[in-house]
C-alpha cells in the first residue's frame, strides 16, 4: 500500500507529529488533491488542542489547501478533473435541511457540520481528500504558496469586507495585522476605503503602510477608540484578534450605523450598550464563505494585486511553523510546502 508524510495531533493538547500513513483514497463525492502548500491559520489551534466538540483523533489539520487533482471519487462532477490545481478551505459541509439548517443556524446542523482538518483530514500531508463540493479553481497567476492563505485567512477578510455595507472612500479599520489581518488590509485598500491597521506596538506600522493602510493606531500607546473618532469614525472594524476586551475597545469609535465585524475566536468581550443604541452600532459575527467565494478572492487578489505574505516551511517542520504562527512574530503568513 503507498504511504505518505503527514502531521498529526494524535491527542487534544497533543504534539503535531510527523508520521507514515497509507495514502487515502476517496469516497463518493471526493476527490484526492496533491498537496503542494497548505498555510498554517491560527484556527488549527482548534484541531491542535482539541476546541472543537468532537473531534476524532488521530487527526491532519490545515484548511489553506493547494494541490492538484490525482484521483477523483464516484459522483464528482466531470468539471472537477485529474491535473486541476485546486484549493480547499475552511468548508463547512451541511446537511441543509434539519430544523437548525433551515433556521440558518448551519454550525448547528444536526447531522454534524463536516470541517476540513476537523472533522476529516487537512491539508499538513502530501495527500488530503476533499469534497468536491469544496473545491476552489486556482487561477495561473498565482503560485500555490501565495494561494494557500487565500483560502481562508483571504477568503474570510474579503467576504467579509465585501457584505459588510462599507462603501468607497468610508473608513474601514482592521484590528490585528497577523495572517487574516495583513491581507484584510490590502483588501480593504483595493476596494476603495480609507484604511487603517490598528495593532499594538509600532512594529508593524511600516508594514502595515506598505500594505495599503494610510492610518496605523498603536492600541499599546493610544486608545483606539479615541483615535477613530478623531478620523471621523469607523464604519467597520474588522476584528481578526484573539482577545475580546481589544475588540471591544474600539466599539467607542465606530461612526453612527457602524459595525464590528467579529472574525477573532476570542474569549468573551463586554460592551456597553448605550454607544449601540445611540447611533445603531453592530457587532456582528462573520465566518469565512463559500468555494464560490474562495474563487472570488482568488480572482480579485489577481486582480487587484493582493498577495500574502508568507513564511515557507516544509512539511517536516510543521511543530516549528506552526509555534512560529502561535509566536505573533511571523510576518505574516506561515505556509508549509510538500516540494509535491
Ligand atoms: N471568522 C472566521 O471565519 C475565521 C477564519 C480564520 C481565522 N479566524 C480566527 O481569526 C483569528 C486570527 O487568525 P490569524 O490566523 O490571523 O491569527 P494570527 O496570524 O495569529 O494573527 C492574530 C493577530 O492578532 C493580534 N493580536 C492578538 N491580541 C491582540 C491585542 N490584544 N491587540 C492587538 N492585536 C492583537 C496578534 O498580534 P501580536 O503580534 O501583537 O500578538 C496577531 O497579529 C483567530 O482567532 C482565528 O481562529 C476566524
Ligand atoms: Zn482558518
């Protein structure tokens, strides 16, 4: 039987391991992707130590996948084809059509929402099998390595921003330039609003600069509240932290009917609610998208010139990319690469 290198956590809490495994093969409706790169999103902590309900262990984690297509499964549709380079994101597969489906309450789903690298295998392998229904077309121009964080770091900040009612020329603030974070800022730019990063320290404000913002508030030194009332306001926020109290404490400077777009896993927050009521302000939750609009962010990032910053590492380094991420000190991407 053919085996293959892939990174396992066999435990929650657990160490990633690098181990030998029979290369899978896949069932109906799935195909088996070549893994050429697979980014490292601060999300995998959930496979990592074991956050998400029911997660069956040994488990691959990674859901920034791109690789090409070697086998295809029963049923798959005949678009999908040996030789496509594809990629694979945080898919969230389910049923539809239960009570909490239908409620729109799909990571509810009781039949078990399905999540690549958590409740099936990521993309820290040579090989990794996907629904096809997850599948993303990658476009030539990019490489594989720029490509990987798009699927979710990129895909989440750009679906966001693009539904989160902001329009040309408002000022749109990003909070926390790590992986989600440096990308939400070039998108933001490129769709035309007036752009600032806000993070602690001033370590990453030429970065940030570079990258599109032309306001970077330092939330260590200053109140960042305080600093978007100066400008005006914030129409969004576009939270990617890991720490409530930090999203909270930009609420104060969100203009009237502004928003605070969640994207962060973080602990709870609290916020008073007179600044909601007085001016219609929002908090409102926000999680990644669909494959379609994985091939939107790709295309726009070709587009408009939008590339992640990436850190390569190769899989047998996975423990250490992965600290890496966990470390804030990568700039900004961590991206592991098969040589595949
Ligand atoms: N909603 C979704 O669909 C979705 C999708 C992907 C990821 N996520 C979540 O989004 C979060 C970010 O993911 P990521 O991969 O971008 O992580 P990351 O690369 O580790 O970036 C997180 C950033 O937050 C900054 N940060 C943390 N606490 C802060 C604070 N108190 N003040 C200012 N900045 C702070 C860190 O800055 P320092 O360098 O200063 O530490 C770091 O740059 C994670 O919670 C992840 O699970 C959600
Ligand atoms: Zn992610």
């Amino acid at each position: 039987m053919p085996t293959m290198r892939a990174v396992q956590v066999s435990r929650p809490g657990g160490p990633l391991e690098l181990v030998e495994r029979p290369v899978p093969d896949p069932g109906a409706g799935s195909v088996r992707i070549k893994v050429q790169a697979c980014g490292i999103c601060h999300s995998d902590a959930m496979t990592k130590e074991g956050h998400w309900p029911g997660i069956e262990y040994p488990r691959v984690p990674g859901h920034e996948v791109i690789g090409v297509i070697d086998a295809v499964g029963r049923d798959v549709p005949a678009r999908w084809q040996p030789g496509q380079r594809v990629g694979v994101g945080w898919h969230a597969w389910h049923c539809g059509s239960c009570d909490t489906c239908r409620r729109g309450d799909f990571f509810a789903c009781q039949t078990g929402v399905q999540v690549t690298g958590i409740s099936f295998d990521g993309g820290y392998a040579d090989f990794a099998v996907a629904p096809a229904a997850a599948l993303a077309v990658v476009p030539e121009e990019l490489a594989s390595p720029d490509a990987a964080p798009l699927m979710c770091a990129g895909v989440t900040t750009f679906n966001a921003l693009r539904n989160s009612g902001a329009r040309p020329g408002d000022l749109v603030a990003v909070l926390g330039i790590g992986g989600l974070g440096h990308l939400g800022v070039q998108y933001a730019a490129r769709m035309g609003f007036r752009t600032a990063a806000i993070a602690r320290g001033t370590d990453k404000e030429p970065l940030a600069r570079q990258l599109g913002a032309t306001q970077y508030i330092d939330s260590k030194a200053t109140d960042p509240a305080a600093e978007l009332v100066k400008l005006g306001g914030a129409k969004v926020v576009l939270a990617t932290v890991t720490d409530g109290p930090a999203m909270a404490a930009t609420v104060g400077g969100l203009a009237p009917h502004g928003r605070l777009m969640v994207l962060g896993a973080a602990g709870p927050m609290e916020v008073s609610p007179i600044p909601l009521i007085m001016g219609r302000r929002a908090i409102e939750g926000w999680y990644s998208g669909t494959s379609i609009d994985s091939q939107d962010t790709l295309a726009f990032s070709v587009q408009a010139g939008v590339r992640s910053m990436n850190e390569a590492y190769t899989l047998e380094k996975a423990a250490e990319a992965y600290d890496r991420m966990l470390s804030g000190k990568a700039r900004f991407r961590v991206v592991l690469t098969t040589g595949n």
